[in-house]
C-alpha cells in the first residue's frame, strides 16, 4: 500500500516495511520496532521485554559487544534503544551511504545474539542499578507509580523497568524462550526514514531476514480497567512533595484524541497555560507543574504533575482540583482555544524536520495499529476542534471525579489524604 507521503510493504514472512523518503537529507534512521512490552508480561516475568533491549547489545554470534560499538564509531552513527508498555525499538541514524552497512548490524543483533549466561547475569546489575536510579528519583517515579495506582490490576500498570525481585533471578533460558516467543518476523515493523529508496530497503530487509514467518501476529486482550478514585502517598525524606493527580483518558484511535491534545495544551501544557499561570505565576506554590496524556490500544490516561514545598502539597492538589471545575463550568476562552492550537502545530512542524521523528511516527503507527495522517491532515484536524469539543471530552473526562493521586514526600503521619475528596 502506498500512500502520498510513505510507502509499505509486507514482505512473505509477515515484515512490514515503512519508508519515507527525505531526499534533502544525508542521513538515515532506521528503527527495528517489535509489538510486545511491559504489558505483556506476565508478573512473574515483568521486565523482560526491557532485559531483551540490554542483552541484544552484547554480542552475536559473529561480533562482540565491543565490536559492535566500534564499528558504529566507525560510520559516525547512533545505536540505541528504548522499551514501553506496548512496543520495544532498536534504531540506528547514519549516513545516507552507510544504511545498507547499519541494516546488516542491527539484524545480525536482532536474529543472532547469543545472550549467554555470563552476559545475562552482567546485564542484569546494570538493570538493577537503573532501577534503583529510577527509583531514586522521585520526580521520576511519580509517574510509575500513578500508573500503577490508576490501573491497580491491569497490564498497563506494570513498569517497563521490571520489579527487582524478578529482574534479580530471570535465567537466560527463559528470556531466550520469550525471545523466541514473540521476536517473530509477523512482530516486526522495519521503518526508515532520510534519504533512502523504498523498494531498495525492502529488497535489503527481505535479503537480511529471510527467516520463516507466517504465524498469527501478537494480539492482546483488551480490557478497560475499572479506575477506583483513591489518593496514595509515599513517606520519604525529600525536599519537594512530588504530585500526580489524574484520571482516564482516550484510547489510540479515539476520535476526540486531536481535542484531548489541545484541551492537555489549555490546562498545562506551556507557561501560559492555565495550571502554570494559577500555581506557579499568581501563587508562587511551584516551580515545575504540567500536564501529560498518554494513549494505549483501549485506554489511556490525564495527569497533571507538580513540584511543590510539602507544606503547600495540600494547596496545590486543591488548585489542580479547581482548574478542572473551571472547565466543565465555565469551558474555554477563543483566545486560549487558537493559543493552544498554534503551541501544538508549531511543536508538531518543529518535531518532524529530521529523520528520527519520522521514523518513529512511522514505526509507532505501524505497530499500534495507529492511523498514519499526513502532516497537512494531522494539522487540519488540529485546526477543526472547536470549544464544543472540548467541553464535551472536558466532561466526559473530569465530571464522575473519578480522580487518582499519587504523592511522594516527608508527610509523616501527616493526614493529605482528604483534601482530594
């Protein structure tokens, strides 16, 4: 299927490849993009999508970790990865003449590393040690634990970095049996993005992967979660009470998904929103306050975050509280409407001009079965949300008060939870 600004094709063992052509350019991104996550973990195995991305650094059957590293030195490139909740990514960006050398690499660690024990058990104290850096930051680790508290029994709140416990015994047998388990060719999407040729790529992916497919592709059992409006707070000794006070959101593909954009942008989004202009400009009761949405394939999630003095935790949640009254009571100015709209056209023009960006609005879609609009539709869209709409998402969202809370700081005995509800 070709579409006006990107080109894919499904290779015979069930590899999407996605292209899109920047010609301008002289570099390429390439990312390997593999549907399976946190969420996908079993408890007794949380984590192992995130030990998989360490391990596929450290050696194949043909090069070491070093040499691999060397030689993306070599080609002045970037390697990296990331893991989420419903996807893993592995990508490269080099020069336009050094795909093909890129290409070769990233499958020979994609189809071929070895993951021996020793390197199991090496990697494994460096994810220990990531988790307990994340774990000690509590700007950090607010949001996980929102998560978990928001979907206290559902997939989506388990952290992609995995629970101690579990990282602190997984053998190498059983991340090479879930490697095999779900590293299918029908779980892979292939998207580059720079100045590259689409049918070469594809002709260069059918060349390197020419491994057997053809089994039914991951499929996950969706289900809602059920959101029981509760406050959590985490005694420890820090400076700032970390806040993040949230409820649902939209899944993926929701229609009103480009109205919870701009209604994100109105309520925390910029300094001149109205979370950042209430607490921090009039009220001087925070120095960092946002607010964030996150889309999954049946739900997602609205939180705000604050930084805040303790003794002002209370003073701030009941601001947050009130900027959401406001909008389902008053609703929003013109004004704040084409703000906001200008704020999120801008940043998305600004967030596509290099070929990293492009590949993984590519690969993301692909593999979250996401809709691939062109950049003039995505802004278009952007451009037809009216005040209604966002009155309408406004209500549907914030009216049960089915509000979650999560705070981390020196409380003591100290009694916060009532100022929620």
């Amino acid at each position: 299927m070709n579409t006006a600004h990107y080109q894919r094709t499904e290779n015979a063992n069930g590899i999407r490849v996605l292209t899109e052509s920047m010609p301008n350019l002289r570099s390429v991104t390439a990312g390997f993009w593999v549907g399976v996550g946190s969420r996908d973990e079993p408890l007794e195995l949380s984590g192992i999508s995130h030990f998989i991305e360490h391990l596929l650094f450290k050696g194949t059957e043909k090069r070491s970790a070093r040499g691999i590293a060397e030689e993306f030195d070599a080609m002045g490139g970037e390697l990296n990865a990331f893991s989420a909740k419903e996807y893993t990514c592995f990508y490269a960006k080099v020069l336009d003449e050094k795909v093909e050398k890129a290409l070769e690499i990233m499958v020979d660690m994609l189809l071929r590393s070895v993951m021996r024990p020793k390197d199991v058990d090496a990697e494994r104290k460096v994810i220990l040690e990531e988790i307990a850096m994340h774990e000690d930051s509590p700007d950090d680790i607010i949001h996980d634990l929102f998560v978990s508290a928001l979907w206290e029994s559902h997939p989506l709140g388990q952290s992609v970095l995995g629970n101690h416990n579990v990282i602190s015994t997984l053998s190498s047998e059983e991340i090479r049996a879930y490697f095999k388990r779900f590293y299918r060719p029908e779980n892979i999407v292939v998207a580059v993005a720079g100045n590259v040729e689409h049918e070469r790529v594809v002709e260069m992916v059918d060349e390197l992967m020419n491994i057997d497919g053809g089994g039914e592709r991951h499929r996950r059992h969706s289900v809602v979660p059920d959101i029981r409006p509760h406050t959590v707070v985490y005694d420890r000794p820090t400076e700032q009470a970390h806040i993040v006070l949230g409820t649902q959101g939209l899944p993926r593909n929701h229609p009103a998904r480009f109205s919870l954009a701009v209604l994100d942008n109105i309520l925390g989004g910029g300094m001149s929103s109205r979370l950042f202009q209430k607490v921090r400009e009039e009220r001087s009761l925070a120095y960092s306050i946002f607010s964030y949405h996150s889309m999954y394939v049946e739900t997602g999630l609205v939180a705000v975050y604050a930084g805040t003095n303790p003794e002002n935790a209370a003073a701030v949640m009941e601001l947050i509280k009130e900027e959401l009254d406001h909008i389902l009571e008053r609703g929003i100015t013109r004004e704040e409407l084409e703000r906001a709209k200008g704020h999120i056209k801008g940043s998305l023009v600004l967030s596509l001009e290099d070929s990293g960006s492009r590949m993984t609005r590519l690969g993301k879609a692909e593999v979250c079965g996401s809709e691939l609009l062109t950049l003039d539709g995505l802004l278009s869209k952007i451009d037809a949300v009216t005040t209604e709409d966002i009155l309408r998402l406004a209500g549907e969202l914030f009216s049960s008060r089915k509000l979650v809370a999560t705070v981390i700081g020196p409380f003591g005995d100290r009694e916060i939870q009532g100022h929620l509800f």
